[in-house]
C-alpha cells in the first residue's frame, strides 16, 4: 500500500498474511508494526513474519528506503524523529487501526520510542530490538567530537559487484547462520546498475541524512515519559568475546575498519553507552539481556523474535470497557 503522510512524502506498508477479505478481526487482536533499521527495508523482517502465522503484522519501508526510496525523498526531506513517528500513525491511519504494538529494530527502534511518547494514544507496547535508548550523541567524549561521530558512522560507498557483495556479507558474522531466507530478506536493500555493481537503494547522501535526524533525537525525556509497557531487547557479546560483533550494514557499531582502527574503538564506546543507559530503566521496561547475539538478530535468531513477539501480544490486555459509557 502506498501511504502519503502529512508532508506528501511516500511510505510503503503491507500487512502480508492478514486477515481473510470480509472477516472482522476481534478487537482483542492487536496488530504489530515492524519498523526496520537504517537501509534497511520491510522484507528485513520476513524470517521473522514466517515464523508468526496468523496475526496481523503491518511492515513498513519507511521514509527514502526500500520502495518508498523514490525521487521525491531527498537529502533536504525531513528525517527528524517527530516526523518518523508521525509517519507511524499516518501508517495506523491507513490501515484503520487505533492502536497497535509497534516494534523497532535499531534505528527503527528509536521511531519506535518517540510514537509510543508522541501518539501515546496508538502504542499499547513498544519493542525496541537493540537500539531506542542510546545513539550517537551517546559517543561524544574528551577524545572525540560529534563531528567525529557523525563520520566514523558514514558507511563504505559500496559500488562492488554483486557477487562480491554477497560473498562479503555471507561470510561474515552471519556466516553460521546464511539461508536463503536470509538473503531475500537483504535483497531488496539493494539496486544493481547496468554494470552489476551494487549500491543501496537509500543512498549516501540519504542515509547520512537520516542520520542526522537520529544524531538530533536525545532519547533520555523519552525514556523517562514512556507509559506503555516497553521491552527492550540488548543484544551482547558473549563474555569471552572481546570484540563487538560486525554486522550486514545496518545502523549499530558495524563498518569497514578493521580491528584495532577507529571503527574498533567506536565499537567499543557503543558497548560502554549501552551499559550506562540500561542502569536505572524505568518500571515500564523490562529488559532482555541476550548474550551472544548480533545487532542483526532478526536474522540470526528470527524464532526467538517472534517468540518476543508473541509474548509481548498475549500479554497485552483487552481494551476495558469504560464504567461511565453509554
């Protein structure tokens, strides 16, 4: 479905495997929106959809990626958070939903907590897998600027040829787990020029766009102001693995630098502002510690999200009905 919010900026969302035409769905069933994570899109998350037969999911390529990367999203468009979580509602909107679940995956994790403060109203749980509470403004110290930040998290150009890509990412760290599967959720990530080299459909100038509205959203008054129930996923290296975990070119501490670099020393402060937000969380988080896991989990341990998932809807309660209506 082609959805137009507010600003006329296109979205793409489907809900694949919905309900039957004509049949009602019971209003105890709430629905979930899947937001992914930076270049990403909404095939990202179908390792996941296929192991949740049966409820009403909503996927979403948000602002400039996947099938919503069209000319009329540029570097100039407004990639702010209040404009992404606007975007989710326009999302509700569209599909006549009044309220949801709404889930994030790293960068989607950070719309996922601004719509559950901004449209409290619409958010009845907010999952934010690895990523919502910390950002890149988290990594500005004595020894580097966020300028510096903001460049070190520029990813590689790409431009390789297509086989070579896929050599790159199925031999890395999700080598143990490389399927099919997992590779048609990353296809779509990508567009192929006449010469066969590969570049990804949002783009540079795009991405670090978005990256920049992500650099301007200080999560903290969010974290605090939260009312729904929000579980959040931190997904940790096992202890005797010293170094962070090198991923398939999402948002979190990954990139072309090899060990010892200045990705190296990036990865580490990711490390080190995640252990400092999780100290102290508010009553309405319950946090999942998932060690040995990679930033890109919904591709590693795709059962074990949508077992999250699951529990998080069974938990979420009927709406009561209000004692003083009609």
């Amino acid at each position: 479905m082609l959805i137009n919010a507010s600003d006329r900026i296109p979205l793409v969302a489907e809900m694949p495997g919905g309900p039957p035409a004509g049949v009602q769905p019971a209003d105890t069933d709430i629905p979930l929106v899947l937001l992914h994570g930076l270049s990403q899109q909404r095939h990202y998350w179908g390792p996941v959809l296929h192991r949740m037969r049966g409820r009403r999911i909503i996927t979403v390529d948000q602002r400039g990626h996947g099938d919503a990367a069209t000319d009329d999203v540029g570097p100039d468009s407004d990639f702010s958070m209040d404009r992404l979580a606007d975007d989710v509602a326009a999302v509700l909107d569209a599909f006549e939903v009044p309220a949801a679940i709404v889930v994030g995956h790293s960068w989607g994790a950070s719309v996922a907590l601004r719509t559950a403060v901004r449209h409290s109203e619409r958010v009845r749980s907010a999952v934010l897998i690895d990523g919502g509470l910390f950002g890149p403004r988290h990594l500005v110290d004595d020894t580097r600027s966020l300028a510096d930040v903001r460049e070190q998290l520029r990813p590689p150009p790409l431009g390789m040829l297509e086989p070579v890509l896929w050599q790159a990412i199925s031999g890395g760290d999700l080598s143990p787990y490389w399927s099919q599967e997992v590779r048609a959720a990353l296809e779509p990530t990508f567009q192929i020029d006449d010469a066969g080299r590969v570049t990804t459909r949002l783009g540079m100038e795009r991405h670090m766009a978005v990256l920049d509205g992500l650099i301007d959203y200080d999560p903290a008054p969010d974290v605090q102001r939260v009312s729904c129930p929000t579980w959040l996923v931190s997904c940790e290296p096992r202890a005797f693995e010293s170094a962070p975990d090198r991923t398939a070119g999402s948002d979190g501490p990954d990139g072309p630098d090899g060990p010892d670099g200045p990705e190296d020393d990036l990865s580490a402060a990711w490390l080190e502002a995640r252990q400092r937000t999780l100290v102290d969380l508010p009553r309405t988080f319950f946090l999942q510690r998932w060690f040995g896991a990679l930033h890109d989990v919904p591709l590693q341990w795709p059962a074990m999200v949508a077992g999250l998932l699951e529990t998080v809807a069974e938990r979420i309660e009927p709406p009561r009905e209000d004692p003083k209506g009609a």
